[in-house]
C-alpha cells in the first residue's frame, strides 16, 4: 500500500446504494473506487473504477481489494472483522480502523462504549444464555417494562428487535431469540428520534452535519426532516455527541449517530453506524458538502468541507418497493419527478415489496411545512393512507 497522502484508488467494502452515491463526488475528488460487492447487479458496479465479485464478509477477496487500493473503507458493517485483522496486521489500512467497526458489530459493546465516555444511554442489561428464571425476572425488573429486547449481531431496519411488556412476555420472547446472547434496553417513549452525521479526517479535522430528525415507519426509516425541529440546546448537545465520539473511537472517516430525544428533552444514544447513513442522505441537494463526498475527502485525505445547510429546510422519503407491478412503481417515479426543488435517486435494484429501492430529496423555503410536503410525495409513492403515518415501536 501506498502511503495515505498519495491515495488515488479507494476499496469500498460493499456496494450497494451507499456505494453507488459516492460515484460523482470519487469523480470530483479524482479517486478511482474498487469495490467489493456479491452481485454484478449491485448498484456500485455501475460507477465503479473496477469491482471484485464476492461477499462483503470474504476477507480473501479483501486481500485482492487491498492489493489494488491505496486505503479500504466501508459502505457495509456486516464484515468479518477478524479476517480482515491480518490484512491490517500486514499494513492494509482500513478507515474507519477495525476497532470501530468490531464496536459497531455488537450492540453491547456500543452500550457500554457510550456509557465509558460519558454519553447518555438508555438503561440496559443483557442476557447471556445461563440466566435462571429467576435472575431473567430481575434484570427485566431492573429495567423497568417495557422494554426491548435485541440481538446484539446483525440486526437492521428493526429487524432482531421485540419490545416486551411484562416478565412473561419476557421469557417468551427469550425463547424466540432462542435464548442467544441479547440486549435488553428500556422501551424510550421518545418524542422525536433525531441523527446527526460526523466526519472525521485522520489529522484529527471534524465536520459535524446539521442535526435531523428521522420518522420512521415499522422501525424503517420513512423520512427525514432538515433541520430537525429542536431547541437550540438540543441541537448543540447532539453536536458536542457527535464531536466526543469521533474524537474517542478516533475515527477516519463518517458516521451516523441515532438518538431519542425524550419529552423532556434529554437525548439518548440508539445506535452508531460508521459510514454513510440513510439520515444523512438529504445532504446531498441540500448541504455545501455530500457526506459521500465528506467520506471520500476523510478516508482519501483531502480537506473536509462545510456541511451547512444550502437551503432553509429539506426533506428526504425513502422509496421502498411496493407490493404493485414495475409498472406501477414507474409511473409514480414520473409524478415524484415533476415536484418542483426535487431530486429523485432511483438505486436500480430488482423490485421487492419493503426494499429501499430509491430517496427523494425535496429542498424546501423557510415557511414550508416539512410533514405536508413529505406527506404529498408519500400519497403519490405509497398512496393517502401512508401519508401520515408515523408509527412507534409497540
Ligand atoms: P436496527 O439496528 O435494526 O436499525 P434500531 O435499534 O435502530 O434497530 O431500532 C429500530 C427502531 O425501533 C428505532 O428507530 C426506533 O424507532 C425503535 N426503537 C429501537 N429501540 C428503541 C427503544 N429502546 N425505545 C423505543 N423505540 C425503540
């Protein structure tokens, strides 16, 4: 590997539509993008300089990808982080570090990373396997029910999350996730979730994004608010999160941090992820700098740049498949194109009913309502009765 100041080829580990969003601003920076990624249909290969077919976890093909790279970053934390430990032990360099990405892996060791420095957890507890009735009553009870219940690998989108109402349902519930070791937090009634995205150059530089607030629908993300609508103490609390975490894990590179802003305004840790993140996708149309662009100046040691809002608000809405024909799903994709201040990103992945297949940024004037105008895409996208939604976990 070359030294870092000289990067000109950039591994991404992962390529799906994270990846594929680092396309023009690679272009921008002159970097040339290897990725590594199971499907030539993925959508990165599109943009890709060249691209290694395997699966993200194949630590070999890695080998292959640190030999034509200069730095390996990531769009996609399910890696094995074990394998790649020998890459790094021989000098490849991975930004964000394999510390980071070997925290981010269990959502135990998030919980008790955030409590060691300092930033503010739910309560919570775990489940290890060997816990007798009476001692998985007591760590429910020193909760407090509800709570949740997560498996500490390899959850997303809500997936390997329960919530649990009282101490039968707790052993019930246990036995579903068949007894594996688990997380137990307890259940926020949160009155907003907010995220914030931070990056972070390896001389130490921090850029820190506005703070937004996401909405989510059956634990997906549905849509994004910019600005989020906040005192400014909150806001300024979740930039100093933001700041004290890049600067513990020592970070090169991005991350999005989701939190819960409790009703009485205190914010709470949900989960970390370190690279480009769904709640950081209005950033795009919206802010001076991308944060696939920022990702690509971190990890690729160019000068971050600023992250400010362009305009007074925006709005981002996910598009996720539908149970209707590619027909259907096209000519709604014509209509979402005509909204005025619009940018539609259309991931071209096979068609699938709950799949993130696209996002559409909407820039918005400082008197606009965010919830209307994410309502009026949602009624052309999923129809009148998604427009209002807003669920919780329950
Ligand atoms: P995943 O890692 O699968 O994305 P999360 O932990 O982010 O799962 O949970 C998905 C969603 O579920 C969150 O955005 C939030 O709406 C809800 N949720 C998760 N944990 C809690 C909690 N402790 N209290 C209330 N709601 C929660």
């Amino acid at each position: 590997m070359e030294h870092p100041s000289t990067i000109q080829r950039v591994g991404i580990i992962g390529g799906g539509q994270l990846a594929w969003m680092m396309g023009p601003a690679a272009k921008k920076l002159g970097l040339k993008l290897v990725v590594q990624t199971p499907s030539e249909s993925d959508p990165a290969v599109a943009i890709a300089h060249s691209t290694l077919l395997a699966d993200v976890a194949d630590a070999a093909a890695t080998q292959s990808l640190a030999a034509q790279c200069d730095v390996i970053t990531f769009e996609n934390e399910f890696i094995d982080c074990e394998g790649l430990q020998t890459l790094a032990d021989g000098g490849t360099i991975f930004r964000p570090g394999l510390d980071v990405l070997a925290l981010v892996l269990d959502k135990r060791h998030q919980r008790e990373f955030f409590g060691r420095i300092g930033l503010p957890n739910p309560r919570y507890g775990f489940l290890n396997g060997d816990e007798t009735e009476a001692e998985l009553t007591a760590k429910g009870q020193s909760i407090g029910f509800p709570l949740v219940m997560k498996t500490r690998r390899l959850g997303y989108d809500g997936y390997g999350t329960s919530v649990v109402s009282d101490a039968i349902q707790l052993t019930a519930t246990w036995g579903k996730f068949k007894q594996a070791p688990v997380l137990l937090e307890e259940f926020v009634p949160f009155k907003q979730e907010l995220a914030v995205m931070v990056a972070r150059s390896a001389q130490g530089d921090i850029a820190v994004y506005p703070t937004v607030e996401t909405q989510q629908v059956d634990q997906i993300c549905r849509r994004v608010l910019a600005p989020a609508r906040v005192s400014p103490a909150v806001a300024a609390t979740m930039e100093s999160i933001a700041r004290a975490l890049v600067e513990q894990l020592q970070l090169v590179g991005i991350v999005g941090i989701e939190c819960f802003l409790t009703h009485d305004d205190r914010v709470l840790i949900n989960e970390i992820a370190p690279r480009p993140h769904n709640s950081g996708h209005y950033s795009l149309d919206a802010c001076e700098t991308s944060q696939f662009e920022q990702q690509l100046r971190a990890v690729g040691d160019r000068p971050l740049t600023p992250t400010r809002l362009i305009c007074p608000q925006a709005i981002m809405v996910n598009l996720l498949g539908l149970d209707a024909s590619e027909e259907s799903h096209h000519q709604k994709l014509v209509a979402l194109r005509q909204l005025p201040q619009a940018t539609l990103y259309w991931y071209t992945k096979g068609i699938r009913p709950g799949r993130k297949l696209g996002h559409i940024t909407q820039r918005l004037d400082g008197e606009a309502d965010p919830i209307a105008a994410a309502a009026a895409i949602e009624t052309i996208w999923y129809g009148s009765a998604g427009a209002t939604e807003k669920t919780k976990l329950t």
